[in-house]
C-alpha cells in the first residue's frame, strides 16, 4: 500500500480499516486482532493464538498413534 489514509474516529471510538488494508496486512474481517500502543503509535496485529485457542483444532487417529507407537524404531536412537 502507499500513501497515506485519512479516517475519523466513529463516536464510539471504531475505526474504519479499508480492505486493501486489511489484504496487505493478511487480516480478515471478524478476524480477531491485537491492539498495542507504542511511541504513541497504534499497532495491530493477528491475534496469537495460545494452547486454549489451539485445543480442538487438531483431529488425532488414535489407530495411527497406536500403529506409530507400536514401531520400535521410533524408540531406536540414531547412529
């Protein structure tokens, strides 16, 4: 993006984030984000997701696992 762009601060204190904006910045619309003030400057940023964000989003096979886990050379060390 270049240039500079100019928004008013909504009575209840939103701002408009034009999407081009958001397209550079990799974000998405309800996307949540992180808002830090440094040097008196707004940043904003992805929200980082922690271990409670993450539990659920991975599906495990339990019959994978005990098929991986029943193979003795994972458990062999390297030579």
């Amino acid at each position: 993006m270049e240039g500079i762009i100019h928004e008013r601060i909504k009575p209840n204190g939103g701002i408009h984030i034009p999407k081009s904006v958001l397209a550079e910045l990799g974000l998405k619309v309800r996307e949540e984000i992180e808002l830090r003030v440094v040097d008196r400057k707004l940043l904003i940023e992805p929200m980082k997701m922690g271990v409670d964000e993450l539990s659920g989003s991975l599906r495990i096979d339990s019959k994978l696992v005990d098929e991986l886990v029943e193979k003795e050379e994972l458990f062999e060390p390297e030579v």
